[in-house]
C-alpha cells in the first residue's frame, strides 16, 4: 500500500501486535481513555405503543442495519416517543460497534439514534470520524478479545481496553478527508459492480423465463395461455398438472429422528440450505446412518430429481440433482419432483426457477406467516408441456447460455471482492500511520485552503 504514498519519516514500536510499527509522535492509548461508550437497550416488546410502523418515530438501529461500508442504512426499526424515553440515547457523529453476535461490524451516524443491546457506542471527545475509520481497521482485534463459544460477546470492559491510536486532531482530521474521499471513489465502483450483477441476473432470468414459456421459434404460431402473468404461449404446447407428470415426494415428519442422531460418516441428509440457486452444496452437510437412510426409500434421492424447498424464507428455491457423491435423502422441507419420463428434468427445473413460476410460488404463499408450499398444492401445479424433443432442445439451449451469465458474474463478483479488500487495506494503512496523508489535498481544492469537510 505504500507504493503510491510515502512513509512517516520516524516510527516507533507500538507495542501492540496488530498494530505494529506506528509515527513516532502518535500515542497508543486504550479505547476508554478515547470516548464514552453506550451499550444499547430493547424497549419491553410486549408492550406495543413502545413501536412504531413507519420512520415518524425514533430510529432504533440493529445490527442489520449496518451496512458493509460503514454508513448506518436506514433503521429497519422504529419506536415512539413513549419507547425512546426508556433508551440510551447515542449523539450525531458517534461510532456504533456490533458486540455480540458479528463482533466489529461498524457504522457511523450523523443523526441522534438509539440502539439495542448488541450495540455500543463510542462517543469520541475529538477526532469522531478518524476513530470511526480506526475501529474499521480493528475488527479482527475485537473479534479476538471477544468471549464465548457459540455466540461472542465483546463487554464494554473488555472492549475499553483495547488498545488503540490516537493521532493528533489536524492530522486525524487529514486521514479522516482522505479516507472518506478515496473511500467513496472505491464505493461508487462496487455500486456500478453491484448494478452490473443486478443486470446480469435480470438478462439471465429473462433468457430462462422466455425459452420454457415461449419456446425458441419466434415464427411458431401462439395461443393465449389465459393466465394473466404468463401472456401467450406456443400453439402446439400442452398444459398438465405437475402431479401427472412427477411424483411429488417429501419427507413425513422425522419418524423420530433427532440432531444427537447426526453421524461423522454416513448418508448425506440435505436441508433448505443445501439447495442455492447456482448448485446443490454436498459439502457442509449432515449425515445419517444407513438405517435411518432406509427408512424413507421413496426420498432416497437419484440423478435427475428436482428439488424444490418448501419451507422459510428459501420457499421455492430450486436445483436439481446432476450428481451424488453418496446416497442422500432430504429433510422435511424439501420436496423431491421425480419425473415420469413425459418431462425432461432439466426442462422441468428451468420451469420453475423462471419469472413465471417464482410469481406463482409467491401468490400461492400469499398471507402465510411462515412460507409453505404443501404437497397437494404442488401437484396441482400448471405445467407447459412442449413435446419431449422440444423441452430437450429448450432445456440445451439454456445450458448453453448460462455460462456466459456465470462467467461474467463470477468477474463482477471477483471485482467487488478485490475493491473491498483495496478499501479495507487503505483504511488500515492511513489510520495506523503506515502511508503519510498530511501533505494529501481534495483534488481540484487549492493549496493552502480547508479540505471540504472538517472532522475536528
């Protein structure tokens, strides 16, 4: 990182590993001695006037909504006066830092807010957004002074103690002007990433949606589907129920089976997470034994299959089955759609991970608590039914067009991965002294004068 910046001219051990070396005329001080820290509070939820729907309340900010830059997005969360009276509340310009659960996840608020119990906030007696910039830089210290096996905790006693840098306020406030300007150059490069992965998704699901609806003639004569949402489609397709063509299968219940009942080595048992959009995840599995496997051979699982989850938040993400690594069977929340030689599997798979059948899957859980999809309601499914030869032609067509789509998503997605790690590192190096920005001026700004924003 010091190829394009030049180095202080002295530096001094810091004493603390993670720092390193550091200016020689920077302190090295614990967080406490720094800023007051807040830890958040959570209004009694049973009561309800503690809340509030919209934003004309106080905003309560949570974990989520801190987001990956740093900035506090938009609280998910608001409560009414009554609620705000019974919280801590944190000032414009303080640090908020995750302490239990994702330990060192960081945002800054211009605004007065309030937070819950995972959060505490650093109000810093000088310097506020080069110290917001500092605890970015030290998240993999927080993460390592946190306590707990299965979810961290980060107490402000423990948190107060570490050890940080405290660089005199003309220079932090220069570090804080560079970092915000370079910092919002790297941003507005991932955003134009992030649109690029957005439209790249949009073409490669239109790719789908049109060739297992409309089929690949466009001079082939059409016919209204009578189905609003599906438009017309191919004269010569055919519609059937999914029941016709594939058995619909799933697990019932789990015939007593426990997680204790889990094995090192065994059969593989796939749950909702195991099935993504891009492929089946074989590798972070669980696994039963071979008794248990046999108990439920109607869900013993083949190359061809269809999988389909049923259940959560995932309800209706699909793939399907193209290899098995060893026997595998599912869980309850997943249905297995096994076809009965009248549809091709693949056809049937682009089927439904198009536009057409995700909207029908999200009508068919309207007003559901927790999404379901039931068994019956998937065999009465509305299928397109083109002629085997054609689903096959359909069904290569789109293999062959969605690995251009992989392939440039796969760049943007390496792309953003590397501006994260540029901007993660330049962080680092300008708030623990490594690269020297006392003499960095706002481009277009003239010598002499203020930088666009002071950060005393």
């Amino acid at each position: 990182m010091t190829g394009r910046y030049q180095a202080y001219p002295e530096y001094k051990d810091s004493g603390v590993e993670w720092l390193g070396n550091v200016p020689e005329h920077w302190e090295v001080v614990p967080l406490k001695r720094l800023c007051s820290l807040i830890t958040g509070l959570t209004p009694p939820t049973e009561n309800k006037e503690n809340y509030v729907d919209d934003n004309a309340g106080y905003p309560w900010v949570r974990p989520e909504d801190l987001s990956d830059n740093g900035q506090v997005v938009k609280a998910s969360k608001y409560v009414s006066g009554t609620g705000w009276k019974l919280l801590r509340h944190v000032s414009a310009q303080s640090t908020l830092i995750c302490c239990i659960g994702t330990i060192g996840k960081v945002g800054y608020t211009d605004i007065e807010v309030s937070s819950n119990q995972q959060i505490t906030a650093a109000r810093f007696t000088k310097s506020p957004r080069y110290n917001f910039y500092l605890i970015q830089s030290a998240k993999t210290m927080l993460e390592e002074v946190a306590t707990g096996n299965v979810v961290k905790i980060l107490n402000s006693e423990r948190l107060g103690r570490v050890k940080l840098l405290s660089a005199p306020s003309l220079e932090a406030a220069k570090i804080a002007n560079f970092l915000d300007h370079e910092t919002a150059k790297i941003d507005t490069l991932i955003e134009k990433q992030q649109q690029l992965i957005k439209l790249l998704k949009e073409k490669r699901q239109a790719v789908i949606s049109h060739a297992v609806t409309k089929g690949l003639n466009p001079d082939v004569p059409m016919k209204d589907s009578g189905v609003e949402w599906l438009g017309e489609v191919p004269e010569h397709w055919g519609r059937s129920n999914l029941g016709f063509e594939c058995s619909v299968k799933a697990r019932l219940g789990w015939k007593g089976l426990k997680a204790e009942e889990y094995v090192e080595e065994g059969c593989i048992f796939l749950a909702t997470p195991n099935i993504k959009e891009k492929e089946i995840d074989f590798e972070n599995v669980n696994y039963i034994t071979k008794e248990r496997y046999d108990e439920s051979p109607e869900i013993k699982l083949e190359v061809g299959d269809v999988l389909v989850t049923k259940d959560g938040s995932t309800t209706g993400t699909t793939n399907v089955v193209r290899r098995l690594p060893s026997p595998t069977t599912i869980n309850s929340s997943i249905a297995v759609l096994r076809s009965n030689g009248r549809i091709n599997s693949l056809y049937l798979y682009y089927f439904f991970v198009s536009t057409y059948t995700q909207n029908v899957i999200k009508h068919m859980q309207g007003g559901m608590g927790v999404p379901h999809l039931f068994q019956a309601d998937l065999r009465k499914f509305k299928l397109l039914m083109p002629p085997l030869e054609e689903q096959l032609d359909i069904a290569s067509y789109i293999e062959g067009r969605i690995p251009m789509f992989e392939l440039l998503l796969e760049k943007a997605m390496l792309e953003i991965r590397l501006l994260k790690e540029r901007r993660t590192a330049l962080i680092s190096a300008a708030v623990t002294g490594k690269i020297d920005v006392r003499n960095w001026q706002l481009p277009g700004s003239r010598m002499g004068k203020g930088v666009s924003r002071a950060h005393q």
